[in-house]
C-alpha cells in the first residue's frame, strides 16, 4: 500500500478500506473520501439488498415449480453459491484481520 496519499484521516481510510479489499478514486482529504467510500458501500449493499429479495420472492413464487427442474435447480444453485461465497468471503476476512491485529513476534 505505498501509494497512500493525502491528508492523515484519508490515509487511515485508505489503509482500512485496502484491508478491506476496497478500491475507490480516493480524493486525498478525509472527509471526501469517507463520504465517498459510506456511498459505495451504500450503493452496494442496498443492490445486493434488493437482489437477494428479488431471489427469495421468485423462490416464493408458486409458478416456480412449473418451470423446468433444471431452471429450478440453476436458480437454487445461484442462491447457495452466493450464501458459500460470502460465508468464505468473511472467514477469510476474519483471518486477515487476525494476523494484522496478531501482536509483533507472535507465531
């Protein structure tokens, strides 16, 4: 992460957000760049909000089990996909997050 830049509330927010795996045009002012980054994250939860409840409302649908069993499945298979994937996503955040809080010299 050398290339943090800007004033000390950006670069903190860079660094945390680079944990993160999160990538944004930081701006260099602090401030700016909360702003924008509480936006992305908005934008992106309230898409995937409305993407699962579109899924859980089509799962709901009594018509779904008049569509073919492989449309069924491909549908389900999506669903269980996405809940592995976050769950692996968050183990593997929760692991990263460990070894940077690990104390210096511990194994």
């Amino acid at each position: 992460m050398s290339n943090i830049e800007g004033d000390a509330l950006s670069r903190l927010i860079q660094l945390q957000a680079g944990r993160y795996d999160i990538r944004l045009a930081w701006k260099g002012r602090g401030v700016d760049d909360l702003i924008e980054l509480c936006n992305a994250h908005a934008v992106k939860a309230r898409m995937a909000k409305h993407l699962w409840t579109g899924m859980r409302e089509l799962m709901q649908m009594s018509e779904i089990k008049d569509i073919p069993e492989t449309l069924q499945a491909q549908i389900y298979s999506i669903i269980l996909h996405a809940q592995a994937l976050v769950d692996m996503d968050n183990d593997d955040h929760a692991r990263r997050l460990a070894n940077i809080n690990k104390p210096k010299g511990a194994a």
